[in-house]
C-alpha cells in the first residue's frame, strides 16, 4: 500500500480524501504512511479533523472505528413540528438516514425515533411520545463480530454507538457492515492461503517472496513429516504395491472433511457464533457427521479397492482406514481452530497447514499400520 501511495501526487490524494466518509476516511488514513496522514489531517478544518480524532482512537474493526459521527439527535420534550422544521433546514440528510436519536440534556441515549413516524404523526406529538425506548445499541469497543452479529440478528439499518457512560457518539450503518464483511472475508481467503493482503498484493518482490516463503517452509515440514510415516511402512508397501495408490485417497479424503469442519468453525469464530458453551456440541456434531460420512464413502471406496485389486482384506483395511481418518479430521477441524484461538494465533492463517498434516499423517498411519497387522 505504501509503494503505491508514494507513487501518487499528493494533491490527488487529497482530492480523494475530501469526498470520503468519515469511516471510510478513517480506514484510508490507517492504512497510509504517517508523513501523508499527518499532511491530510492537518488540511482539513477543526471540526472535521475533531470528528475524524473521535473515530480514529478506537480500533478500526470495532464499533467505534465503523462509526459515522453524524447522527441526528433531539430532545424527547421536542415537538414533530420542531423536529420537521429542523431537517428542512438542513441542506441534506446523513446518508442513510431512517432515524432520529432522543437523548437527555447529558447526551446519553434514551431511545430512537424512525423519520417515517415523525412525517405521519400530529404536530404537537413529542419525541418522548413517538420514541422506542428499547433500541438496540452498541458499545463503541465492541468488535467488529459482534456489530455484525447485531445487524443479522435484527434486520437493522442504522444502529447507534455509545460510550462507557451511555452517551452518543455515532451511528453504524448498514454499508458499513457490509464493507467489513466483505474485508473479513477477503482477509480469511488470503489467510487460508497464508497470505497477506497488502504484504502480497503491493510490496516489493523480495518482501512477498519472504512472506510466502515462510509458509511454504512450514508446508515442507509437515509434508517431511508425512513423507517419515510413509518411510517408516516401506517394508509394507513393498510387499503390497497397491498401498501406494490408495494411501492419496485415503489422506485426501479427511483433508476434504475436516477443511469442512475447519472453515464452519473460522467462520463461527469470526461471527462471534462459536463459545465454550456451545463448541462440546459442535464437536459431537461434526463427529457423528463424520462417522456417517466415514461409513458411507468408505464403504464405497472398498468396493472399488475389491474390484481394483481382488483382495477382500486390503478392501477392509480401505474401509477402516478411511472411517477412522475422517473421525480424526473432524476432531481436528474443531480443535485446531480453538486451540490457535487460545494461543493468540489467527486459525485462518495456520489452521489449514496444521489441519493438512494431521490429516496426511494419520491417513498414512493408518492405512499402512492397518496393513502391517492385517495382511
């Protein structure tokens, strides 16, 4: 990011600033080098540089940080008639504005008021009579999971941001949601491939190199570690070629599943969805799910072994292998993700690596092991 905005003429830059939103404006001086937000910053007048300083000291994947400070409030002793006068007035409206804040004399939030029951109602109706009192409301530290979360759950448009003492100070909306869905899955996509967005779309060659380097390192390793538990059944697969073929399928097969399980669990982790309370019977579930799926395609894939290569007992050593590989991958695909979670480690940057080595190690294990007693 930095090498492409060195190379931009700073008069274009501010030129794009200028007609940015607020929130957006916030998230394009966090990523810039500090000389060139220092020169933005100080280009615009007080008030604006103010509102921009009351958003940029939260973090930008939280409440506080998606924030607009523009929103309209009023009085609960203010009249319908008062309150049209004052939107007639204004030059125009906040962009998507469905509804008026009533707050007290102090600034804390006491209710909200949609715009399309202020235009129906009597003149002399107050605010305090039209008002919903139980409106939904945000933390301004709350994670950027949980404003999600809370837009999903009530098919919300706009949604008010307080402070620890419960005064407003800025309203999220629905495109700003939606701006940080679409980053957090784009940053998961790069992350599952152990990438970084910035790193690897705008740094210089030797940079990217490095970072996807380390990576494909740790990749090494864990395909050497596969590599060791097939070298360790040499003697096995020497006498019984055929092992060598359907140790792929055997791997490939639980890595599938337990990606599935990988990426439900990321996914309920980044949405807030997934807690200690509920993760035990997410694991039970994916296990019985396994055991189903573990019995169905092994199953089939002995029949295939059967007929490939004329040996019941190499067909039941498919079937075992292939079952018990899928279990394991499931329990992986839970586990791994909790466990990076714990340990301060994004699951959806290395989740994907553990989970592969798991699944090729045990598959290889497994088939061979099973063999060696078997046949």
């Amino acid at each position: 990011m930095s090498e492409l905005v060195n190379q931009t003429p700073i008069n274009e830059i501010l030129d794009i600033a200028e007609n940015m939103d607020e929130d957006d404006l916030v998230d394009f001086l966090q990523d810039l080098p500090d000389h060139i937000s220092y020169s933005l910053l100080a280009s615009f007048d007080k008030v604006r540089r103010e509102r921009l300083g009351k958003i940029l000291k939260y973090d930008e994947d939280s409440a506080g940080g998606m924030m607009n400070t523009d929103p309209i409030s009023v009085r609960a002793d203010t009249t319908a008639e008062a309150v049209i006068r004052y939107l007639r007035r204004m030059e125009e409206l906040p962009a998507i504005t469905n509804k008026l804040f009533v707050i007290d004399r102090n600034g804390k939030l006491q209710g909200e008021v949609l715009l399309t029951k202020i235009i129906t109602a009597d003149f002399e109706a107050t605010m305090q009579d039209l008002m919903k009192a139980q409106c939904v409301s945000l933390d301004a530290n709350a994670p950027g999971s949980e404003v999600a979360r809370v837009f999903r759950e009530h098919d919300l448009v706009t949604v008010p941001v307080v402070n620890s003492e419960g005064q407003l100070i800025g309203r999220i909306t629905s495109d700003d949601v939606m701006d940080y869905i679409q980053e957090t899955n784009e940053r998961l996509l790069m992350q599952t491939a152990g990438m970084d967005e910035d790193v690897d779309t705008f740094a210089p060659i030797k940079q990217a190199a490095f970072g996807r380097g380390i990576w494909l390192g740790i990749n090494l390793m864990t395909a050497l570690l596969s590599a060791s538990v097939i070298n360790a059944f040499g003697a096995t697969i020497e006498k019984t070629v055929a092992l060598a073929a359907l140790a792929p399928i055997v791997a490939s097969m639980a890595g599938n599943a337990g990606l599935q399980s990988l990426t439900l669990i990321i996914r309920g982790i980044a949405l807030g969805q997934i807690q200690g309370a509920n993760a035990k019977s997410l694991l039970i579930r994916e296990m019985a799910i396994s055991l189903i799926e573990g019995a169905v395609w092994g199953t089939i894939t002995a029949c295939v072994a059967a007929i490939w290569f004329k040996e019941v007992p190499l067909a039941l050593i498919v079937f075992l292998a292939i079952a018990t590989n899928l279990l394991f991958a499931a329990i992986a695909g839970i586990c791994i993700p909790l466990l990076l979670k714990k340990l301060r480690i994004d699951p959806a940057l290395a989740g994907s690596v553990i989970l592969t080595a798991v699944t090729d190690a045990v598959g290889f294990f497994l088939l061979l092991g099973l063999a060696t007693l078997i046949l």
